[in-house]
C-alpha cells in the first residue's frame, strides 16, 4: 500500500507512483484499460493522468479516447471521489493552443468526456507563447473560482514563462501552477535538471515526471543490437537510447541494482526517479496488468544513498 505524498500547495495527496492514461484506447482497448486501472487502484494507487489530445498523433486514435475510457471507468467503478484526475489542454486538433475561450471551452469537453463535475488537476500541456502568461492565468483561475477545476499546473514551459506566470498569480492573488510536468528520467536529466528544478524547489511547486521510464527504455528491453516489436519503438523513443553511450551505461547500473534487490529494472529507474529532490510521483503507463506490477512496485522500494549514486553517476 503505497503512502500518499502532498502534491506541492494543492492541498491534493497522491501515490508516489502515476498512472499515465496514453494508452487507454491506444495499446490498451477498454477492456484493457479497465483492468489496469482495476490494479493500480488495489495496489493503493490514486493518481490518473490524461490528456484531451491522447492518443490522435497515433493513426486510428481519436482525441479525447483516454479521457473517455477513465470517465466511464469511474462510473462503473463509483469511485470518482477516491481518484485525483489530470487531465491537461492545448494539444486537442479542435482546441489547439491557450486563448481564454479556448481554454474554458476545452475543459467543458474534458469534464464531459470524464463524466465529472471537476478536474483535480488541469495542466497547460503546451505553452502557447502567443498568449500572455496573465490572459492564460486569468482563465485558469476562472474555472478554479468556478469550481470546475482544484488545482493548475503547467507542462513544456520555459524557465521564463513559468516564472512570470507564477510572478502574475502571486501579484494578483489569482490560482498558481502548484505542479511542472517535465520529460526527466534516468536518460534524459538535462531539461529539468538546472533552471526549472531551481524554480521548482524555490516557488514550492510539486514535480511530475513524464517519459518516467524513457518511452519503455529503461525496462531493459530495448538492448543494443536487439529488435523489440513494438509500436513505441519509433525514431526518438525507447530504441533510439540502446545505442547511445549514457544508455548502455544507465542500463548496466540498472541491472546491478535491480539484481541486487531482486525487483525489475523499471522498478529501480522509478525509484530513482521518486527519490529526487523535488519529484512527487513520476507517470509511466502499463498496457497490461503483468506490466503494471513492476511499476506499482515503486510503492515498496526504497533505495540507499549508495544505490541512487550509482545510478546517478552512470547517467550522468
């Protein structure tokens, strides 16, 4: 059972361990999809990511699919109150960007597709820059005096415009982003690791790792000279770290540490993660239950000082 962590100022308390919603509706039908979720929540996990964009960069997806797919797992389920729902906007082909009437009118779909009457967590999933920082605020704060949303937060944002937003809600009083979702993992530290995590951990604000297990990378199946089938083994993803110098060296690290304590390597490259100043959960996504198990793991592993050096060093 897992101990829920505060979610920066929001007030939410969640899992350490995120389920990322990209593949319900993807790799993942319904029935799929349900039963992961099914799992997760046994396992004492109680924090869902999606997206209204999810997964229609894929052929055959429609957007909104995996925002559907949890909305009508929670009413068969009946547990709507016991799950902190993000969902994020911007990137829906209908409500692209972040102007004002944009905003709220995508999170009237959201909010219908989930089948709920509030967002838990809403973030921006692409900054817009050319929107202000105040007219994108302002409508965040909107739906939160609204009640239609408890708490923001943003994603893919400069240094720069995260600071002048966080600057603009404090001088005026409105809601502030209490969470950054970055790309941050055990192969892929550079984006987050420097200014953002100086503003994170200066400003109080929660990090939430995408990409957690580097597009399935660091599970260990993808190995230099070997060919994984799979959809996801595309230019840029998991297969495009097996030859690269900090690949090879993170995955040797990762195979001594996760021998050593008899759990799987993505179990490890997760708890690496969870243990890093400033990071409150990290999302990966599961297509099926046996998958699942590495990750909800995370639950029960605690890593020395020692072994986060480790690992810290090789994929430096």
């Amino acid at each position: 059972m897992s101990v829920l962590r505060a979610l920066g100022s929001s007030g939410l308390t969640v899992s350490p361990f995120c389920l990322g919603g990209n593949v319900f509706g993807w790799t993942a039908d319904e029935t799929q999809s349900f039963a992961v979720l099914d799992a997760y929540s046994a396992a004492g996990g109680n924090f869902v990511d999606t997206a209204d964009s999810y997964m229609y960069h894929f052929p055959g997806n429609e957007p909104g699919q995996s925002e559907t797919i949890l909305g009508a797992w929670l009413a068969a389920r009946g547990n709507r109150d016991d799950v902190v729902v993000a969902t994020k906007v911007g990137d829906h082909p209908g409500y692209k960007g972040l102007a004002p009437a944009n905003i709220r009118a995508a999170a009237e779909e959201s909010l219908r597709r989930l089948g709920t009457d509030r967002i838990d967590l809403y973030y921006t999933h692409f900054d817009d820059e050319s929107v202000p920082v105040e007219d994108i605020i302002t409508a965040l704060d909107g739906l939160v005096k609204a009640g239609k949303v408890r708490a923001i937060a943003t994603s893919n944002i400069s240094p720069e415009r995260l600071s002048a937003s966080l600057a603009f809600s404090d001088r005026e009083g409105l809601a502030r982003y209490v969470a950054l979702q970055p790309q941050y993992n055990l192969v892929s530290r550079d984006t987050y690791e420097g200014e953002r995590r100086e503003i994170v951990q200066r400003e109080g604000l929660a990090c939430v790792p995408y990409f957690a297990l580097a597009s399935g990378f660091l599970t260990g199946k993808y190995r230099p000279g070997r060919t994984v089938d799979n959809i996801r083994n595309l230019p840029g993803l998991a297969g495009g770290y097996a030859d690269t110098e900090r690949g090879v060296k993170v995955l040797a690290a990762l195979d001594e540490v996760a021998n050593a304590r008899g759990v799987e390597l993505a179990t490890v490259a997760l708890a690496w993660l969870a243990q890093q100043p400033t990071v409150a959960a990290p999302i990966a996504s599961a297509r099926t239950t046996e998958q699942l198990a590495a990750l909800v793991a995370l639950h029960d592993l605690r890593l020395s000082d020692a072994e986060v050096q480790t690992l810290t060093a090789a994929s430096s």
